[in-house]
C-alpha cells in the first residue's frame, strides 16, 4: 500500500534536512505507528505522505503511484485527522460535515450514521463553538470518514478524549482495520500504540531507529522473568523467577499451591523504555 524509500526532506530556508533517508513499507490492512519526540519528522513524513510536500528526495509511492505525481484524485481515496481540528464555529456539527461532504466527488458516509458511531448524534446541532475539545476530536474523526477512505492518517487520535471515548475511538479504528483499511498513527501515547499498532516505528532526528511490533519488541527488549507478589501470615512478600523451564520450577510451584497470590506479572519492558533504550530520547 505504501513503499517510501531513501525519503530525504529539507524544509525551505534550512540547512540540515528534516528527513534524513527514511525506508519502510506499509501493507494493506496494517495499523503502523510513528513514535518520536517533537521535532523528530512524524509531522513532516505523514504531510509528505498525505500529498501536502512534494518536493522530496528518494521514492514515495502510494497505491503504485509517486506522491508527486498525484493530483485532486489522491485526497479522494485518503482520510486526514490532525491532533488540531479545523471547523466553521459558527456551524453546526452536521452542517460542517455536509459542507465537507459536497467536497467530494465519489461516494460519501451519511454524516449522521458517523456522529452516532462517536456518539455525537444529540450534539448535531451544536455549533463547534460549543463543544468541548474531546467532541471536536470526534468530530474530527468523523470528518476523516467521510469520503470511506483506504486509508487513514490520524495524529494523536485519542487526545483529550476521556476513558470511555479513547476506547470507542480505538474499537473504531481496529474496526477499520478489520475492513482491509490501511492506518497510520502519529502518537506520543505508548498505550495506545501497543493496543492499535501492528508495527510501530521509532523516529528520532528525521531517522528511524527500529521498526518492529509491540508485542515482539517487548518480548526482545524485556527481561523474561516472572514477578509474584503473594500473602503470608506477615504480611506481602516478593518473588521473581526465570520463565526458562518454570514450569518445572519446584519453589515457584510450591510457592503458587500453598500461598495466596496478590499479583502475578511478566516483566516485558514498556514500550517506552524501549523507545528510550534505543534512541536515548524521551517522548516529549
């Protein structure tokens, strides 16, 4: 679905450029992740990615087709949702979506069927000035939907949204994920990259360090012990344990027959100390 080899990008005005030989490829259907500090190239890499600069260096092709030799077509067949939503205020929520709508020359999702999947369907007639930032975000994604694109870009989807709504907001995107959509997330939210992301990429000073899933990542990076806390007679106490044949491990075994046990946890690392680990770098 998308190919990008040996991308260089310098902004205009700037010595040094911004990316600096980027190589990775997306299939269909994958929900791939960009993680990285500010100013590391997420923002540049998904506005060279959604056709907005073109004047880059090395091959980035989409669906087959060069990014800078797209023309209007493109934007029909993609979805965009930045981290800051753009809307008419003094419109109401359905009325920015239909304004939006008549944008598009193909087939178009009925406005209201989006809001309910948000569950924005009592707020249609608000206008944007009204809402709150995590209804704008939602509205945001609804706006993404529209034209049922193959693909979706979304920076820091579940910004400002509460529990119950960061939920829904990432069932939704598994959801496309499910229906063969392509997804590609910009996101400081590690949380939400392990639960979303088929594979994540590190992105520090226009490079990528390590592209790799969560899952394997972490299983590579941790430390395959095992942690128990369990209840006595004085009190809770700790134990640790290689997983290495632990299943013939006679402590461990006595340990889990005769005690009640509090807590029981591998010790896989976390995303983020992985990010550190090997970029040196926090998310900020």
């Amino acid at each position: 679905m998308i190919q990008v080899e040996d991308l260089y990008y310098t902004y205009p005005g700037q010595q040094e450029p911004t990316l600096c030989g980027l190589d990775f490829m997306i299939p269909q259907g994958e929900v791939f992740g960009f993680l990285g500090p500010s100013g590391a190239g997420k923002s540049t890499t998904q506005k060279i990615l959604i056709g907005v600069l073109k004047k880059y260096l090395g091959s980035v092709k989409v669906m087959g087709t060069e990014i800078r030799n797209t023309g209007p077509e493109y934007f029909e067949q993609i979805g965009v949702a930045f981290e800051f939503p753009n809307f008419y205020s003094k419109f109401t929520a359905m009325e920015n979506l239909k304004h939006f709508r008549s944008l598009y020359a193909g087939r178009t999702e009925e406005p209201i069927h989006l809001l309910k999947q948000v569950d924005l369907a009592d707020a249609a007639n608000m206008k944007v000035s009204q809402l709150s930032k995590g209804m704008k975000m939602r509205l945001n994604f609804c706006r993404a939907l529209l034209n049922d694109p193959g693909i979706l870009f979304l920076d820091e989807p579940t910004s400002g949204l509460d529990p119950v709504n960061a939920k829904r907001m990432k069932d939704l995107i598994l959801e496309k994920k499910a229906n063969g959509k392509t997804v590609i997330i910009t996101t400081h939210n590690m949380q939400a990259a392990e639960e979303l992301c088929d594979r994540v990429a590190f992105i520090v000073d226009g490079q990528i360090k390590l592209i790799d899933s969560p899952r394997e990542l972490k299983l590579l990076k941790g430390n395959k012990r095992v942690r128990l806390e369990y209840r006595h007679q004085n009190g809770i106490s700790l134990a640790e344990y290689s997983l290495d044949g632990i299943g013939e491990n006679e402590q461990f075994l006595r340990l889990i027959r005769e005690y009640p046990i509090e807590t029981i946890h591998s010790m896989e690392a976390s995303l983020e100390q992985i990010f550190i680990d090997v970029t040196g770098r926090k998310l900020t």
